[in-house]
C-alpha cells in the first residue's frame, strides 16, 4: 500500500561546519569542529571529527591536546555568515516550491502536493544538486505523510549510504521498517524525560511508541505526545506553517568575554543589546509593554558569593523606540548593581508585545511617536546598509565587535579567537585571487 507523501525536510549537513568550508574547501576530509560562544564548548562537528570520538557539547579546554594532535581545524561561530548562508539555502529551496516552512535556520519543511509519488526521489536529487552547485551547501531530503515522518526519513537519508542522501517512506513496510531503526529518543519532539520513561517501559524505538495506547501517551505525555504518536502512525497533526509567528517576548543576552566589575563596562553590553532587542521588535511590527533586565555573577563559582538578580517595569504606553528603551534599561541595571562582584552576565527581555498598529495612545504621554517611529526607520535602514556597529549611542562605547584584535573588543564582548571572515556580509571579507 502506497501512502501519500505530503511533506519534504531538507537538513543541511554540519552546517556551521559546512558553511566554513564553503570558502575553505581544503578543509574537505578534515576534521573540523565550531565552537560556542566565547570558544567555550563545541557546537558542530564534521563527520572526521565525530569519527575522533569528539561530542557534542565538549569543552574546548578538554579537547585542545586531541585538537593539537589530530590537526583538528577549530572555527569560533560566526554567526553572521551562517545566517547570510541559510537565507542562501531558503532562496535556492523557493524555486522547488511557494509553499515552505523555516523550521531552522538549516532545516525547511517542503510541500510535496505538486508531486507525483514515483517523481519525488528525483526532485530529491534535484533538490540536492542545485542547493550544492548555487550555495556549496550539502543537504540531504527525507520525504513522508507527516511531518515528523520526514524528520525520521531526513535522519536516515544521511546513515543510508545506498539512500544517496534522499530517502522517501512510500509504504507502510518501508515506514514500519525506519520506525524500527529509529531510537524513541530521536524522534522529533521527544525530549529525554519523556525518552528515559520510555526506554523504562521497554519502549525504545519509534515502532514501539507507535503501538502505544492513545490513553496513556495523552495522560503521560500531554496533547503534544499524543499528535507526535499519530503522526508517527501517519496522521498529519502539523501543517506547513508559512508564516512565521510573532514572538511573544524576545530577548537579547551574552556572557562576558571576560568577568566583569566595572558599571560602565556592563552599561556597554546592555545597551547594545537593548539596540538589538528594539531592533527585532520593529522587524515584526510589535510594540513591548514591559522591560525585564538580568544580572549575574558565576553560577559555579566556588570561592565567590553567587548573585542573581532581576528588575522589571511596565511601561507606561508599549513601545519600540530606543530612546523609550534605553534609558530604562540603564535604570533596572544601575538598581541591581553591587559594587565588588565579578559579573559574567546581563541580559534584556522585551514582553508583553502588541501589535505597532494596535497600540492605545495616552492622552498625557508627551512622547512623540511619528517622530520616533521616523527616527527609527532610519536607524533601521543606515545599520541595515552598514551594520549595527556603523551607528551607535554614545553609552555603547566606540569598540566594534566584529574586530579580532583584543585591543579593538570591550572587555564585554565574547571571546572569537578562531572567527572566520565574513566572506558574504561584508566587502572587507571579499576573497581576493591573485593572478
């Protein structure tokens, strides 16, 4: 029996990994790995270094013998490029279909309807082949009924060696075959206290979750266990989502490159990252009725006094203005802060979002808003065209985080002693042949 093939996933392969060699081809069959932020843990990894025994989530302090060793070649994340390289990726993959999910920023679910079944391996290889030759960005496809089907697929089309990097579950024995081979902790959706009961009630592949009772799963598992078991038994419970929906709150947060003591220090890393918050909150056109600010010393550290600490104000009329923003933000934080403390922390949450266009006007605010919302189109549009670190206030200092050179970084700003160039985002980053 033939079932209908809805939805296609299309996973790039170790894709920080792959997005540096893109512009490094030489790192080909090499083992290579990216760090988190800061350099502190590892993040992606080649298939040469998992073969090294390197794990996710491995400080790089523990790893820099096997790294010196086996001439490791070591990336801190770069950010940037990689989102510059996904956009790549989603461009390539909207010529195949209108009809596309952003799941992540290197996974996308695609709509099948226009397919025949027996044409959709080819589009596979299609697929495979023009995001290679136009991104240089490996993929591989899994295609089912559901949408968590082709997640499964999209695993195994990449441990298949015969699957060529495509794999489709046409049938109920081919399905029932990959729900066999599927580990119940790698099932999309799955976390690992769900996974570890689980595997304590002898249910340790997908196969075995698919044939448990409704009942249990919805009573142990909540609504969202039980539409993870349908769609395993290929009931589509997820539709594409081809809108991305408003965030409820957003927030913006970094560790130190180093622990910090001074106000002014952390005045810098706030602001800016309060620069970035109003920014993604004008992308999607929301206005935010409240500020949250953090704070914090070394969660592990032995020999100081821990300190946590928050503040947050609601604002007297939602907004999205830097200069409504800021000046609060620096409030919360002067509140919080203790003098003597080493500080490895600060972050800002912007909640309770409204719609820009719903937001109820005050009658006694003298705020100004078109003459706001007018300076901040064109402080949108100058960093769009410049970058963030073109165009700044005063209380976010004159270092730029995109520099290498320690001297040129504030003391706040992470630790990249491994970043790459900025290949596609900036002209400094531009590959130069010599003839």
């Amino acid at each position: 029996m033939t079932t209908t093939l809805r939805f296609a996933l299309v996973d790039c392969n170790s894709f920080y990994v792959s997005c540096e060699r893109v512009f490094r081809p030489e790192l080909e069959d090499v083992p290579v790995v990216v760090l988190s932020n800061n350099d502190g843990c590892v993040i992606a990894r080649s298939d040469e270094a998992k073969a090294l025994g390197i794990k996710m989530g491995m400080p790089y302090f523990q790893l820099k013998d096997l790294i010196k060793r086996e001439r490791v070649e070591v990336f801190s994340s770069n950010y940037e490029l990689y989102g510059d390289m996904s956009r790549r990726v989603v461009s390539t993959l909207s010529q195949f279909t209108p009809n596309l999910e952003i799941y992540s920023i290197d996974e996308c679910f695609l709509d099948l309807s226009h397919l025949k079944p027996e044409e959709v391996e080819e589009w596979g290889r299609s697929v495979r082949e023009t995001v290679k030759k136009w991104t240089g960005i490996p993929v591989s496809v899994g295609a089912a009924g559901t949408k968590t089907l082709a997640k499964l697929a999209n695993r195994l089309a990449k441990k298949r060696a015969e699957a060529g990097g495509v794999l489709a579950l046409h049938t109920a024995a081919e399905t029932e075959e990959a729900l066999r081979k599927t580990p119940v902790g790698d099932v999309w959706g799955i976390g690992r206290q769900h996974a570890k009961r689980l595997q304590q009630l002898n249910v340790t592949t997908a196969w075995d979750l698919s044939r448990m009772p409704d009942g249990w799963v919805k009573k142990n598992m909540a609504v969202t266990g039980l539409r993870t078991l349908l769609e395993l038994r290929g009931q589509p419970c997820q539709d594409l989502e081809l809108e991305t929906p408003d965030k409820k709150n957003i927030c913006t947060s970094r560790s130190f490159g180093r622990p910090l003591t001074e106000l002014c220090d952390i005045e810098e890393a706030l602001s800016t990252h309060t620069v970035r918050c109003a920014t993604k909150l004008r992308r999607q056109n929301s206005c935010a009725s409240g500020v949250t600010v953090f704070l914090m010393t070394n969660r592990f550290a032995v020999t100081e006094h821990v300190y946590c600490n928050s503040r947050t104000i609601q604002l007297p009329q939602p907004t999205n203005s830097e200069l409504e923003l800021l000046p609060r933000a620096m409030h919360l934080l002067k509140d919080m802060f203790r003098p003597g403390k080493r500080y490895v922390k600060v972050g800002i949450i912007l909640n309770g979002l409204v719609p820009a266009s719903e937001v109820q006007l005050d009658l006694f605010s003298n705020q100004n808003g078109e003459k706001h919302s007018k300076l901040m189109d064109t402080l949108d549009t100058l960093r769009q065209r410049f970058g963030h670190h073109a165009l700044k206030y005063a209380v976010q200092g004159n270092k730029n985080e995109k520099d290498v050179e320690e001297e040129k970084r504030a003391p706040w700003m992470l630790q990249k002693k491994f970043l790459s160039s900025p290949y596609t985002t900036s002209l400094k980053g531009l590959l130069r042949i010599k003839a």
